[in-house]
C-alpha cells in the first residue's frame, strides 16, 4: 500500500473521531451545567475554560475571543476555521484526506464523509444553540454510521488496520483529556467554592464524564450503583472490554499494529510497536492506586505524550519511509507529526491548475 | 415531422447539420433515434434527465472550474441525444487517425534522432528547435519500441459539407476519456430500449486496451510490468478522471510525492518500503516532471526521473517533448509530414492554417482578424484565442500587437462553421450545437482506437467554443453498425 494512501487513510479516521470527541466534550458540558443550575449558571466561565484548556489551545482562543462563554467556546470548537480541531474543520479535513484516495476507500465511506461534511456547512450557530443535544447526537451518529460503514464495506487488511489505529490513539487521547476536564474544573471549585468538591456535585460531575464516553450504563452493569471517583477512573482508564477506555484503545490500536508489521508479545520489529506495547503492558498491570500516587493530572499528561510519541513512530515507520541507502531527494521533508494532512494539499494547489489539453 | 423535432431549427443552408440533411428529412442513421424520443413527452425527458443527473453525482463526476472559488466542483453538462456515426464514416476516420498518429510518430522519433525532415527543408528547422516543447536533453534517447505517442486525442470536426478534418492533435496529456465512458454508462441507464435498436459498438474495453498499451512499453520483460498512474493531485480539474482510470486498470494512483528515484530507478513508497515502477501513465505536464531538469519549483513532479527515464529504468507515457509535434504552428505541416513519411496522401484533411511566422501569411491575418479564428501555438483548452466574429476592435488590437510582438506563437484560422447537432435546452426544446469528436488512439505495439469518443458540444447558444473550461458539454457517441 502507498504510504500516501496510508496516511491519509490514517488521518481520515482520526480526523472523524476527533470530531466525534469534540462533540462529546460540548455535549457533556451542556448537561452538566443543566444538572447543576440550581448552584450555578450556563455561563460560568470556569466550566467553559476547561473545555480549552484540555484541547490545550488557550492562545489561539484568547487571540480570537476576550470571554470564556458557552457562545464563544461553542463557535470555537464547532465552526471555527482557523482552529484545525474544530468539528467543522475536522469534517473537512476528513473529507480533504478520503478525496485523495477516494479511488482506495469503498464509495458508501466516502458518501458518509461527503454527506456530513454537506450537513455542517449549512449548521448555524442559532441553530446549536436551539439544539445542542440534537446537533451533538447528529455528529455522534454520524461517526458511528462511518465506522460501522467501514467495518462492513471495506476490507480488513492494512489499510483498515491504519484506520483502527488512527482511531484508537485519537480515541485514548480525548479520554485522557476528558477526564482532565474534570480535573481543571475540581481544581478552579477548590479554589473558589470548596465545599463543592467534596458534595453531591462532585458526584454529577463524574457522571457526566460517563455519559460522554456513553460509559455510564456499561459502568452500572459493573460497579452497580458505586459511583465514586476511584470506580470510575478505574472504569474508563484501566477497563479492558469497554471501548471508550483508555486501555481497551491501546489494545485495539496495539493489535492493529501488530497486525500490520506481524510483531507479536514477545518480539517487536519496529518503535510504534515496542512503545504501544509498553504502554499496554503498563496499562494493564497499573492499579488506580498507582495513579493516585503519581496524580491523575500528571498521569493523564503522560499519557497524552506517550500516545503522541506512539503516533510520530507510525508517521516515521509507515509514511515517512525513508531507507538509509537512498540520498536525499526530497523537496520538502515529509510532513511533521503535526496533523495537519490535509493542508498539505495546498502548498501545490496553483500547480496542479495546469492546464489540460 | 416528429415531437422535439417539428420546431427544431436545423438551418442547413447555413450550416451542416448532423441529423437533419439538406432536404429536411433525418438521415438515416437517426431515424429510429428520432423515432423514439418523439414518443417521449417533456416529463419522459425530465426523468431520463434525473436519472442521469443523479449518476454523475453519485460517482462523483465533476470538474473544478478555476478562478472562481476554490473548490467549485460542478458537474460537466450532458446532452441527452448521443451522436451517432455510422460504420463507414468510422473506417475513414480511424484509418485517417491510424495514419495520422503513425506519421507524427515517426516525426517525432526523427525530430529527436537524425532529423532529416528539416534537412531535407520540409519544415524549417527554426519552428522546431525554437519551439518551447523541444527538449533538446532527449536527442538520441530511444523509447521502447521506438514509440513517443501511447495516448493521443486528436479533435475532428467537420466543415459546411460534412468532411471531417483534423482540428487539434491533442499529443501531450489528452484528457476526457472517462467522460466518454461514464456517458455511455449514463445513456445505458436512461435509454435502454434504444440500445437495443441500435448495433453499438462497446468502447468499456477502454481502460484494459489502456493498460494492455502501457504493459507493452515496459522497459522490463517481466511478466506483470509494475503501471502507475501519475496526477498533479486532487485540485487538478482531471483529478476524477486520474482515479477513475487507476481504478478501473487495478493500478496505483499516485502523487510526484509518492515516487522516489535511487540509481536511476523509480520507486513508489509503501508501508513495505520501496517498490520498483517500470511505467509511468503520466498526466502531468513535462514542464512540472522533474525539478532537476525542467522547473525547479515543481512540487508535482519526482527529482531524477528525467535521468531514470533516459537510462531506459522507466517508461513514460506519453515519452518528453511531444509537445513539439502539437504545437499549431506544426500542425499546418502535418499534410507534408504524412507524405513524407509514409509517402500517402493524408486521409483526414487539415483546417487551413496561416502562420504569423511567414511573412505574407502575417500580413493576410492582420487585415483579417475580424473574420479569423487566432490561437497561441502552444496554449490549449481554449485558452488564447480570439474568435474574430465574436471581438470587439480593442481585443483585436490587442491581439494584432501580440502577434507582432511574437509571430512564432500565433497561427490564424478561417472561421469554420462547425457542424450542429440538435441538443435539448432546458429539457424542453431542441437546438442546433457545435460539436467536435475527440477519439482517443493508443499506440503500443499496435495503434488502438475503441469505436467512439468524446462528442464534445457547445451547448452556450451560438457559441464556438467547445472546452469544458469554457462552458462546453458533451455528448455520448455512438458508432453503430447499419
């Protein structure tokens, strides 16, 4: 398989699932703040900020917006086209990515990828607003028909497997930052209302974490009705048969790699292979007490970089292919691990308008 | 006279008309067509209109129309009434082809090897060696089987009598093929019933004579050629076209990205690392192959394949420096490049050409720009050119101090009155367009042409103008058997 065929395969599927994510952290915050109207309002600016600060894009925000509020927060992460990990933009990079192998997926993925992203650009703002749960449902929806539309019309073999990598690693990610959510809003109550962090609040708070990731029945059938911090933590970080857990996505996207380059528990052939299956090694003998003593924000940082890490050893073994005997000709150096695929396109555009005969 | 066609003006005293003759009755080879769209009501023709609207957007057929906003994808205009060509019309138009493209090869070979049609002065060597798509670099470079021209699209037309003649070779990247084989697909949809009154020959074997074509020129002897398809990527306005051919051949679609050249050979890279190419159906222009040789800028193209090519390690198709052979200024010479060569008199005529370049020609053109048709030698899809009916006095100024500027460039035609064919307007009522024919020839070990092409029509009223760029459509083409 071409490793551009790959690539953007890869970045199709993790650009659908990360709009997927966004829409569970908006989603999750709407409901959160409805439950809990009675102590505070739709507004607080403390429960919106978080929603940036997990995304890690503080600067860009307040160079575009001067509040944290459910409008601006909502434009930022739905419409906004300078932010890449918008759902808007996230769609259209999806789409830019299955355009270029549009002749290497099956065509119901691409009338999926198509339909949706003919969907948002016809969305409103007003029209969020009116309906958040309905337009949140929407792009969930969507994403699962995608998925479900790959599982059944495309054949399970390389290429499939980069997507299921793609969508594992984005998919551990956004768990990791959700839960970080929780963390920064504990964190700015402590500060300001302490008695909140201890009281029933706390309680709404961490089943609204669960029901983003659609765990709170799943979590139910396991823990009963024992919601407390630690069952859940345990639950959506060190799970194994969840598939919104941390350790479930490692797992998936550690089979997938090693479906792909036939390394196997005792013997890696390459990085992304040796250090997803350290991870998962690690994931599946830490108990949550383990956690606490590192503390679950750092915990969770560390996570986040070590999937990264996963990532850019997929980028250099599979897409960046280089071999060692082979001067450099290349122009333009393959592109960093920055995410963007999509946008790679355009550096060429003016040239590919050459004229036809 | 039947439904459509009772107020369908076919003015034949000014024009040829393709189903209408002279005296007003159908032709015969479009009798049972007429007969069946007038059992049609406006309502049938809307729905068959559906139908096929509703297959060129579910396979994604469009075109990107540049310097409007990025990104406008629109679906190419189709008419529903196909052209028909009757067998023997066919024979002397692939015969003509057939000797056309043999002779321009063997041109070509000769330009680049001993070059004795300019010392013999047929042509005078400054057009060629002035020409910007000589490449000198390739001078003794031989091509497998000694073939430069694998995929041509010569564009016919045909005058006020009906005579088809040579507009246009198309030598370089000719680009519509799939629209030809989608219409078909489309017409199949719509119009079963006439199908099966016609005898039409098939042209779906198309991308496989193609492929067959390209595993010929393969440099190696090994029994499965590795054949990619190379793109300028997806902004190109032929970008569906590039992954509808790659698909329908089994063959990768790749980007100058995915190409990489070691010791002189080309690989593609893969998850697996790298794999050896040993034929590249290019439809990238030379100009962008390789930045080493030709633009340095070029982000499309592959660093080395220039030397990789010249080595033998790979094949291109179409081969560097056809240009040099389509360039309008060369096209007036084709008559005496089919005599040369083969010794024949040419089958399929030329339009009458002036060249700026010849001093008493130059003269001729200025004074008649109003009623000429002037081209820019080496531009194409009816980009540079002024319609002399059609101008105003500012752009024939213009022009004329262009043409002064840099007579080389330019070449004058008479306006010629294409032939019409009836097309629908807005489903409901049916007038006269210009159409030309593009059949797509293949040159391996053997020269192919499938029975058909791209009936390319202008469907703005009035206008000449054919190109897809230019608001043109096109038509599905029919070669049948009587």
């Amino acid at each position: 398989m071409l490793s551009r065929v790959a690539e953007s395969l890869f970045w199709m599927s993790r650009y659908f699932e990360r709009a997927e994510n966004t829409a569970r952290f908006l989603d999750v915050n709407f409901n959160l703040l409805l439950d809990l109207n009675k102590i505070t309002h739709v507004e607080n600016p403390s429960y919106w900020i978080a929603l940036i600060l997990v995304t890690s894009d503080k600067d860009r925000f307040n160079s575009i917006y001067d509040e944290y509020s459910a409008r601006t927060v909502t434009d930022y992460l739905v419409f906004n086209k300078s932010n890449p990990n918008s759902i808007t933009s996230c769609i259209g990079l999806a789409r830019e990515n299955a355009r270029s192998i549009i002749e290497s997926i099956s065509s119901e993925m691409w009338e999926q990828v198509n339909n949706l992203y003919h969907y948002l650009q016809n969305v409103t703002p007003q029209f969020v607003q009116n309906d958040p749960y309905g337009f949140y449902k929407e792009i969930k929806n969507a994403s699962h028909l995608f998925q479900g539309i790959t599982d059944n019309t495309f054949s399970h073999n390389e290429g499939w497997d980069f997507i299921q990598i793609a969508k594992y690693l984005e998919r551990a990610d956004n768990i990791a930052r959700l839960i970080d959510v929780k963390y920064h809003m504990l964190l700015s109550e402590a500060k300001s209302q302490p008695e909140l962090v201890a009281g029933s609040e706390d309680i709404i708070q961490w089943m609204a974490v669960l029901k983003s990731c659609s765990a709170l029945e799943a979590f139910r059938k396991v823990y009963l009705s024992k919601i407390d911090p630690d069952n859940i933590l345990r639950f959506l970080i060190l799970d194994r048969t969840f598939p919104r857990s941390i350790n479930f996505s490692v797992c998936a996207a550690e089979d997938a790699l090693w479906r792909i380059s036939g390394s196997s528990r005792h013997r890696y052939v390459n990085n992304a292979d040796r250090l997803i299956g350290k991870l998962e090694a690690e994931l599946s003998y830490t108990a949550i007490e383990d956690i606490f003593t590192t503390g679950l924000h750092n915990y969770l940082a560390d996570l986040e970089q070590r999937l990264v890490k996963v990532g850019e050893q997929v980028h250099l073994t599979y897409f960046a292919y280089h071999s060692p005997e082979i001067e450099s000709t290349d122009i333009e150096e393959a592109l960093p691990f920055t995410g963007i695929a999509g946008g790679r396109a355009n550096w060429s555009q003016a040239q590919q308008h050459q004229q036809q005969q | 006279m039947i439904r459509f066609f009772e107020r369908y003006e076919a003015e034949t005293c000014q024009f040829f008309d393709e189903v209408i003759s002279k005296e007003g009755t159908p032709r015969p080879h479009y009798d049972k067509m007429l007969h069946r769209f007038g059992q049609f009501s406006v309502d049938d023709i809307k729905a068959r209109r559906e139908i096929v609207n509703i297959f060129f957007r579910n396979q994604g057929i469009t075109f990107t129309v540049y310097g409007e906003e990025e990104g406008v994808e629109r679906l190419f205009p189709f008419d529903l009434i196909p052209g028909v060509v009757p067998a023997h019309e066919w024979q002397t138009i692939e015969k003509g082809l057939t000797q056309r493209i043999t002779a321009l090869n063997a041109f070509l070979h000769d330009i680049y090897h001993g070059q004795k049609i300019l010392k013999d002065k047929i042509i005078p060597a400054e057009l060629i060696l002035g020409s910007q798509h000589f490449r000198r670099e390739f001078i003794g470079v031989n091509p497998p089987l000694g073939i430069y021209i694998h995929v041509t699209g010569s564009d016919i037309i045909r005058d006020g009598q009906g005579n088809y003649m040579v507009l246009e070779d198309n030598l370089r990247t000719p680009s519509g093929v799939s629209y030809m084989l989608q219409n078909r697909q489309a017409m199949k949809r719509a119009f079963p019933v006439l199908f099966d009154k016609y005898k039409i020959r098939p042209i779906e074997n198309y991308p496989q004579e193609l492929l067959r074509t390209l595993q010929e020129i393969s440099p190696v002897s090994r029994r499965e050629p590795n054949v990619v398809l190379l793109t300028p990527g997806i902004y190109n306005s032929a970008y569906f076209e590039h992954s509808f051919l790659a698909r329908q051949m089994g063959i990768e679609l790749t980007e100058g990205k995915d190409l990489v050249v070691n010791n002189n050979k080309v690989y593609t890279r893969t998850t697996r690392g790298l794999e050896q190419v040993d034929v590249i159906y290019r439809r990238v222009d030379d100009a962008y192959l390789d930045p080493l040789v030709f633009r340095p800028d070029s982000k499309l193209g592959v660093a080395g394949l220039v030397n990789a090519y010249r080595k033998g390690n790979v094949t291109l198709a179409n081969a560097i420096g056809c240009g040099v052979a389509d360039d309008k200024v060369i096209y007036s010479f084709v008559p005496q490049i089919i005599k040369y060569y083969l010794g024949e008199d040419p089958i399929l005529e030329n339009v009458p050409t002036w060249l700026a370049s010849n001093p008493a020609d130059l003269k001729y053109i200025l004074a008649n720009l109003g009623s000429l048709v002037v081209k820019a030698a080496n531009e194409s899809g009816g980009y540079g050119m002024l319609i002399g009916p059609e101008s105003t006095i500012e752009q024939q100024e213009n022009f004329a101090e262009m043409i002064v500027a840099n007579p080389r460039n330019y070449i004058a035609q008479p306006t010629i009155s294409l032939s019409r064919h009836p097309s629908f307007f807005n489903d409901t009522e049916l007038f006269g367009c210009h159409i030309d024919l593009r059949p797509y020839v293949l040159y391996g070990k053997t020269v192919t042409i499938v029975p058909g092409g791209l009936t390319r029509v202008a469907l703005k009223r009035g206008s000449l103008v054919v190109n897809s760029s230019q608001g043109g459509g096109s038509k599905d083409t029919w070669v049948v058997d009587e």
